[in-house]
C-alpha cells in the first residue's frame, strides 16, 4: 500500500492518477485532444503535381496539449510516450490506405542530434504504428547525410531548400517496386521534411510514399 502511495503516477494532461494500464497519460485525455477532419490532411498541404508523397495524415491538430506530449517526448526522454501515441492514432485512423502499409519508416535525425537527444522520437512512434498494423519498422532504413539548423524561424520556401538533398536511402536497403511506404514524424508544419524523406525514397525506387504524423501545425508568421 505504501509503496503505491510513493509511485503514483499522474496524467501528462491532468492532475488525475494513472490506472496501471496507462502509459503517462490516459486515454481519456488524448480522446478530448482536437483532431483534425478526415481524411486528416494537414492544415497547409495541398498535395503539387511532383509531390513524392502519394498522401499525408496529420490526426490532432496543434494546440496546448499536443505541445505537452511533443515536449515531453522530444526533451524530457519518454521515448515510451512516443510509441504509445503511435499506437493510440494508428487505432483509431481509419483511411483505407493504411492498411495497405507494407513497411514503416521513422524520418531520421542527425547522428549528432540523435546522440543528444538518446533516441529518434519519429521512431519511436513509428515503432508504435509498426505495432498496431503489424508491419515492420525499419529505423535506419532512410540516413540523414547532412546536419541541418532547426527549421522554426524559416518560411515554407526556406525549409524546403533548407532540406534539399539532406536524406538518402540506406545502402543496404532494398525495396521491391510495389511496396508502399509509411513515413512517420511528429508534427507537420510545411511538409518539407516529409517530402524531403519521401523524395530520397523516389529517387531509388518507384514505391507508393505516405506520411503520418501525430499533428498539424500552422507555420508560424
């Protein structure tokens, strides 16, 4: 009894305590987050006739909770978090071409950063929608070649010159030509990370690219 009393642990979005089941934060909280109307395309995306990506889902739109799981995940080293939003979206999406999904792939990080940071949370994530559609994720499958500045100041043009060329496809990899590909990261604000994984991709093989991330956000002024 006293040591449930000294390890109680609370909701990342409530003051309330977690059952035993949950995963730092219940799933009664992410049902209230916002999330975006099907088919869950980001907010700024319109898909440009040489876009690689064949479609993109972004399911929560990003306001102040969202921004607690994404700080959370990214700085305050919960990795397990990320899996457990993976998981949580990838339930509850139901877009047809996601069952079609044969391979997951997170979008890298820098080596540097990575070593940072102790871990990639896109992969993280995407290792909880690898789960729950039971395929397989390949975390190092796409290698970022070139250190890049953080992006948040930048305009949609600037990001996507910013990320020209800054992904390449690992050389062990090897995709058959029917495959389809999942894309996973966390928010979506242009679409130039995305886009610049997906094209790496392209470039190599003529497989079906989507993307998935756990929110849109608009880009900052």
């Amino acid at each position: 009894m006293l040591s449930e009393l000294l390890f109680l642990r609370y909701c990342l979005l409530g003051d309330h305590h977690l059952q035993t089941n949950d995963r730092l934060v219940c799933d009664n909280c992410l049902e209230q987050i916002p999330i975006t109307r099907e088919p869950h395309l980001p907010h700024v995306w319109h898909k440009s006739d040489d876009s690689p990506l064949e479609s993109v889902c972004s399911y929560w739109t990003f306001q102040e909770q969202v921004q607690s799981l994404i700080h959370a995940l990214k700085y305050q080293r919960k990795p397990s978090l990320g899996e457990y939003l993976g998981q949580f979206i990838a339930t509850r999406i139901k877009l047809p071409w996601l069952s079609s999904v044969d391979r997951v792939f997170p979008v890298p990080l820098h080596p540097t950063k990575q070593r940072a940071r102790g871990y990639n949370q896109a992969a993280a994530i995407a290792r909880g929608v690898g789960e729950a559609l039971s395929v397989s994720v390949d975390a190092t499958g796409i290698v970022r070649r070139r250190f890049t500045e953080t992006q948040t100041k930048l305009s949609r043009t600037e990001r996507h010159e910013n990320l020209m060329g800054a992904f390449q496809v690992h050389p062990q990899v090897t995709l058959s030509e029917n495959e389809t590909i999942l894309l996973i990261d966390d928010v979506f604000t242009t679409g130039a990370t995305l886009e610049s994984a997906a094209r790496s991709l392209r470039k190599k093989y003529s497989t079906t690219v989507y993307g998935l991330t756990l929110a849109t956000a608009p880009l900052e002024a």
